[in-house]
C-alpha cells in the first residue's frame, strides 16, 4: 500500500499520510467550488443535527481528553484554563450546534458578482466571489474551534485541513467524525473536504506546502501565531497582539471616558480588544484620573501609572514594559500625555494597531486621531470592545486579522473567498486592439450576472 | 553618529542604513495616507516634468551602465536581452514620462468609503480605502520600473523602498535623486516617502522586517520571484509562472479556434498571458490540427505535439516536460484530450492559475470549464492575451498575481490599498449589548461618508 520503508526517516509516513490529505482537500476544493448554498446549507444543518444527536459519545470523549488534562494539571504541566477551555459541557454544546446553524443562515459569501465590465462590444468581463482553495488551521485546546473552522470553510466552500491541540486529540476525533459522516451523506458535497490532522510533524510539513495550501488560519496565543507566521510563506489569517488604547482628549465629555474606559477594561478583560493603556490629555487629568481610578478600584482594576499619573491618584508606578504588555486581565496602564500628537505618538510606537478610541467632544482632534493612526480600527467616543465580527455586522466571524493585507480588523466569511476574472468573447484577438491602428476598449460598467456564453448587454 | 563598531560583522552599517531607511519610510507612510488626491496628482505631475527636463543626464548615466553591461556580455556573464532592457532610449524616456502623467490622472484608490453601516442609533461604521503602507519592491534590469512602482505607490498613498539591480545603479540612482527632489518640493508630500536601497545585503535585511514592511512587490523572472516568496513572510504581490492553455472543444468555430490560438501565440510570444499549451478534442483533432499547424508554420511557431497531434500533423515530439514549461517564445505544446473533462484535468495538473480559454459554441461546455478551473482568469471565446490590467480596465497595472490572497490576476491600484474602519459613537459602551437584557444591534447598511465627529444618519 504505502512504501513508508523507501527511506530511514520516521517522518515518511506522516508525511505521506498529510499529501495524501492535502491531495484529497485539493481535488474536494476544485468541486466544493461549485456547490450551490442551499446544498452547503443543508450539510451544516446535517452536521449540526449529528453534534446534536450524538452528545453522549461527545461527551465521553471529551471526558477522557479532561481526565487526562487533570492529571497533567495535577503534575503542573497545565493550566486551570487551559482544562476549563477544554470542557464541553451540555452549555457549550448548545451553543456549537446553535452555531453551525447560524453559519449556515448567513448570506451566501460566494458567485457574488463584484465588477460586470464591458471592455468591448460583445466582450465582458466578470469579477466573481470563489472560495480560496484549502485552507490550514491551527488551534490549540478548545475543541468547539474545529467545528467552527470546518462550518466557516463549508460555507464558504472552502477545503481545510484541521489540526487540533494533542490535549483535545478524543474530542477532535469524534467531532471531526461526526462531521464527515454527516456530509458524506450529502451527494453535493465532495468527499474529503475536511481533512483531520494530528501528527505534530504534520503541522510542520504544512507549514512548507506553499503551493497546495492557501490560507492558515492558527488560533491560540499571540506567541502561537507567531510563531507560525514565522515558519511559513503561507498568508496567514490570525491575531498576534491586542494592545488597544483610549485617549481621553483635553475635549472630552469626562463622564463619557469614565464609562468608555471602565467599559473597555472591565466588560471582558481577557479578549484582544479589551483597552490595556489609557492615555489622558494633561488639561483634564486633575479631574479625570481621580474619578476613573475610583471607578476602576470599585471593579478591582489594578492601575499603574506614568510619573505625572501618580502625582495626582495614589495608584502602582508603570514601568517601560507596561506600554507594550497585552494584560488580558483587570490590569491597565495610564499616561498623562502633553497634546494629542503625543497621545499618536505613543500609540504609534508601543501600539499593536489592533483598535483605539479617542473621546473628544471635538471633531476636528477626533478626525486627526482616526487619520493619523495605522491601526485596524479607531473609534471616535466608542469602547474598544465594539471591535468584533459580531458587532460591526459582519455575520460569523471568522477571525480578527492583525495583518493588513487580504482582511483586516474583524473578519467575516468573504475573508475567506478570492475572486475570479471570467471573461466570455466571441472569438476577440489582442491584435486587434494592439498595433498601429488599435481599436478602442469600452471600459464601461454595468449591472449583469455572469451567465455563461451569454452576453449581458 | 553611528555605532558601526558595535560588532565585528561587516554587515552592520549596512543594517543600520537600511533600518533608518526604513524607519523614515514608516514615519512617512503615517502622513502620506492622508495627503489629497490633488497633491498626490501635483507631485506626479513634478516628478513627469523633473524626468522630462532632464533627458540627458539620465542619458549620461544610463550610457554608463549601458556600458558596463556590453563589457559584461562580451565577457559572457550578461545576455543581450539584459542590456536590451537597460537602455533607456529617447522613445522609452517619452513613455516613462506618459506612464507617471497616466498613474496621476488615475481615480484616486484612496477614502473611498467602502461600507457605511448603522450598528446602532448614533453609532455608525464607516470602512474606508486606505494605503497598505510601506511597499517593498525588488527588480532586476529595467531602470523605468523604479519610476513606474514608486509613481505607483505615491498615487495610493503608500512609502516604498526601490532596490534595482546593481546593473542599473548609476540610471536608478538618477532618476531616484530626481524623483526625491520633485517630490520635496511639494510641502504636502512627507520626506522619505521613498528610499533608494543599493546592496545587496540590504535585500535579505528586507525580507526578515515582516514586522515594518507591508507588501513585497518583485519583478523579474519567474525563479526570482519564487525566490523572495521563499524567503520571506512579508506578503509577495507578484507573479511566477504563466502556463496558459487553449482547449478547442469538440463545439468549437474552428475558424475562431486558429484565429485565437494565432492570437493567443504570436501576438506578443514573451509575456506570461501568451499560450504555452493547446489541448484539442479528439472530435475536432483530425479537421482542426491541419488547419492550426499551417497558420504557426506560416509564423515560424515550433509546435511540439503529443502522439496523437503526431499522427495527424508532422510536427515535433512534445515531451513530459513540455506540459510544465513556460516557453515565452514560438514555441506551442500541443496535445488532443478525449473529453472536456480530460482537458480540465490537464490544465490543473499542469497549469500555474493564470489564464485558460475555451473555445466552443456550447455554452453548458464553457460554464463547466470555467467553473471547474482555479485559475485568476478564464475565458470564452478569447484570446488569454486579453489577461491584461489596462485591457481588463483597471487603469495602471500594478502587476499580476499568481497569489490568490488580498489580489489576484491582474492587479490595479487598488491592489496597493487596504481598509480600516471608522466607528463614530456617542460614549456607546459593549456593556449595552451584552448580558441578560442585551439590546439588538440595527446593522444597517447606508449611503454616506465618514466625516469625523458628525453621524450621517
């Protein structure tokens, strides 16, 4: 069957078991393609029916995976969090078969028409919405993020290979079953769309599969995406850092700031948009620092402060590192700033260019703050925490993107489509339009749908 | 000044260069993403004459390299077609000139605004084209690329760091010293915005600043390409391989077949959209194959057939390789297939996703073959030669991407602009839409612009 002795190296077998995978993604994507949205729909409603109906066998699974987690955060290998993300409780099962059912509910991400050009008479061009190919995840303990990766890639018609944490290996398997037996019952969709990846020499070799593998998306930590950014040439769709900011302007409706930035901290401290540096224009620090450092007290919110902070409340002395520390926790670092252009200096220097809020009664300074500032999103008199798929409307979310090419900020299911150029003639030649006597493009838009050897004008 | 001691490694004062360069990039991007279209135009428009004025000292210093170059060839090292590309004649003076005064009457890319979406009353989101930043460009030979990608990147709003090859230094260095002094001259046009880069040690220090660098746009050949791909994780915008087939369906016009596949060939044989391969139904081989090889005899095309072409025309025997290589000359690979299907799967076992045509009067036919293929582009009834920016009516080319993430196929200014988006609130907290009495998000779409601090709704 296989000639996993054609060399001494006991990484052949994985690595022919992860082509054979990728082979398979690769044919699936060309077909899934082409699926329509109702047969995509009626697969993630399959699946979310078979996570349903089959919450026992998940459960004991999982069961295995948490007693083994146990054990290993007994002998201080792991974290209590890393065991509670692990959990799938009935709770966290509603919500993923609440979730499946959601992605398939949202509009159809792809056969969108984007541009319906003509460039001659009888020669149109068509810019379609297509999935990307296959797509590579990566994610570490929670084993909800596999269903979710693999309902996002099916409704975009997307291939993806899915690689799980070793902690959540039990989990994985039955879940990763489930789904593929739900859809293999669906003649549309392709077999082998979803592959299951769990070999850790097999993350490795796809990261070096440049050429078969379009997108990666890992979730994890900041230092987890790094480092995968790092070792491949794959676009990678993912978060490092959150290191978001308020400034609280010379302008500013103080009362506003007090609830902004409490909102920003305290709403969910640990999430990459929460604030971790608040910035205060020195004209309005004597009377907003006590009434916020009250306020963040009350919730237990440990302040450290910049010198001139400290002058004025009684909180812990911020030290150089705290500028670029993702607390994720009730911790905030706060800075007492000469002018607005320093508050962008700051933020340019030590910012993550996730999100940051400027509030400010004057539109003009909250225009130079929203101009000035290269970071995914800035807001104006808003809390950081809006910063999410969810929030800004983007149907699922797909993830958040600290890269700024392809997708950017919070990500929605066309980050995961490309597009495609059809073009229909009726047998045109570039010579005609090149030469001493070029005949003219058209160049002119219109409203169409590509229908194939049919011309829309 | 410096500390180039500070190591024993040679290669320091050249990192230090290079990152100053970089950081005066960084800090200019910040500004120039929020310089006016009409200063941007202005500062083109400089930048057209300042060339324009001064042909001869171009000339003197392009002469210089043109020199060095022809001591090169004759001493074997360098090709004709190198030194070809070098020269910097009158007649390509006048169309480098044309090419900076054509990018500055481009639309502008910029603060388009993409989406406006109420999320809720008073809190509005606005997604807005903005410049990706720092544009990293490598290229071999052709001093007029130098002009053409920094006029590129100043009418998107983006810095961009320019190293030619050192074959072209003394023609690059004066036209980058022109560049920089026209644009100086424009208050509203940040200094560093652009930066000549000159060794070769500073490339590969390049390529590792993933982290200050936003895109990579390399030009010239294929293996250089793939090379910098290879060796980076800052995202590549460029192109490799253009293996592009022609399929004449058993429906074909078999008059439009030939005249297509002519065109498709002989128009312009040395770019990347010309046809490497033309893969023909049996049904249509024995009246087709005659027809066509008579037409590329007349042209001196060498065509290379596989058996079956054989036994029905006297050509060349094409060999496995042929199906994988990008002649960029008169040469054509030709191969009957059995079915559509067949052909489909020669063009995705053999092709590189640039452009494929079909040509058949059946349109179910076409449909099948367009959809079927990831390719950027696929076409009806045309010639592949058509895979073009300007011809597909995109205004200037930034070039063409065998990627599939962020820009694909051929790619306009756009593909050198991002977003980011705005939210403009009055003090909304996330606190609001969460808990036990959430209130609901609106998430309504609206016609309207971002002005700061004013609500469009």
């Amino acid at each position: 069957m296989s000639d996993t002795d054609a060399t001494g190296d006991g990484a052949v077998p994985t690595d022919q078991a992860i082509d054979t995978k990728v082979d398979a993604a690769e044919t699936a994507a060309l077909d899934l393609a082409n699926v329509d949205n109702e047969d995509r729909q009626a697969a993630l409603h399959a699946i979310a029916d078979a996570i349903d109906d089959n919450r026992e066998a998940i459960q004991d699974a999982n069961a295995a995976d948490v007693e083994a987690a146990e054990e290993m955060l007994e002998a201080g290998e792991y974290t209590q969090a890393l065991v509670d993300r692990l959990k799938l409780s009935e709770a966290k099962l509603d919500s993923i078969v609440e979730m499946v059912r959601s992605v398939a509910g949202q509009d159809d991400p792809l056969g969108e028409t984007l541009v319906a050009r003509e460039l001659d008479e009888d020669l149109e061009l068509y810019k379609l919405a297509v999935p990307i190919g296959v797509v590579g995840t990566v994610f570490e303990s929670r084993p909800d993020a596999l269903v979710q990766i693999a309902a996002l890639a099916l409704k975009s018609g997307n291939s993806v290979m899915l690689k799980g944490g070793s902690e959540a290996s039990e989990s994985n398997r039955v879940l990763f079953e489930l789904i593929r037996e739900a859809t293999a019952d669906h003649d549309a969709i392709p077999e082998g769309w979803a592959q299951l990846v769990e070999a850790r020499a097999d993350v490795t070799a796809m990261l070096e599969m440049d050429d078969r593998i379009d997108l990666l998306m890992p979730r994890g930590s900041s230092e987890f995406v790094e480092y995968i950014q790092d070792n491949t040439s794959i676009p990678v769709l993912g978060h490092t850092e959150g290191i978001c900011h308020v400034f609280v302007d010379r302008e500013a409706d103080l009362d506003m700031a007090t609830e902004v930035a409490f909102d920003a901290k305290v709403q969910y401290p640990a999430v990459c948009n929460a604030v971790e540096t608040l910035l205060v224009h020195e004209a309005v620090a004597e009377e907003y620092l006590p009434q916020i450092a009250k306020r963040y007290a009350a919730a237990d919110v440990e302040v450290r402060g910049d010198e001139r902070t400290r002058e004025i409340v009684d909180v812990a002395a911020a030290s150089e590192a705290d500028w670029s520390t993702e607390y994720g926790d009730l911790i905030v670092s706060v800075k007492v700033v000469d002018s607005l252009d320093d508050a962008i200096g700051h933020i340019t220097t030590y910012g993550s260019k996730h999100t940051e809020s400027i509030i400010s009664e004057d539109a003009d300074r909250a225009g130079r703050f929203m101009r000035s500032l290269d970071s995914a999103s800035v807001f104006h008199n808003a809390s950081t925490r809006f910063s999410d798929g969810y929030r800004f409307g983007l149907g699922a979310e797909v993830g958040i993107s600290t890269g700024k090419i392809h997708a950017r900020g919070p990500v929605g299911l066309e980050g995961l489509t490309t597009y495609k150029y059809h073009l229909e003639g009726d047998g045109h030649l570039v010579a005609t339009y090149a030469g001493d006597d070029p005949r003219p493009f058209t160049h002119e838009e219109f409203d169409g749908e590509w229908v194939p050897g049919k011309l829309s004008r």
